[in-house]
C-alpha cells in the first residue's frame, strides 16, 4: 500500500455513539491510530465496506500501514463492533 497519502482520520466513534457504515470505501485515511476509523466507545456496524490505503504512523512520522497496534483502518479502543 506504498502511496498512501491521506491527510486525516475519517471517523471517530465516541462513547455512547453509534455508527452504522453499509456498502461504503473508506480510502485514504490517515493517523496516529485508527487510520480510517477510531472507535472510543459506543456501537460500530460495518456491513458490505471495504477500506482501502488506511494507515497509521508513528510518532517519527513513519507509515505504518495497518501492521502496527495502532489500527491503519481501525482501532478499537472500547465499545462493541455488531
């Protein structure tokens, strides 16, 4: 996934929130953690999505792309995935 050059985090789910994603491409994200998507808390329902060039870096700046604990297209703090 070299090339990915997005410029933020797509989603956030905080606690006591709901997020229901149906037939979507999130693409591009990038952060710290969570590349696409950070969920906090709350309820996250993805049916039929695809995530495409989603990563996450470290604090040097380097791209992790998704193979770090730090989420490139999710990371799951709390909460609860139906």
């Amino acid at each position: 996934m070299a090339g990915t050059t997005g410029t933020g985090r797509l989603f956030v789910v905080h606690e006591g929130g709901r997020l229901r994603l149906e037939n979507i491409t999130l693409a591009n994200g990038l952060s710290d953690s969570g590349g696409c998507l950070y969920h906090e808390g709350g309820v996250l329902s993805v049916r039929g999505g695809l995530f495409l060039k989603c990563a996450a870096r470290d604090s040097s700046g380097s791209t992790l792309l998704g193979r770090s604990s730090s989420g490139g297209g999710i990371f799951m703090q709390a909460g609860r995935v139906d």
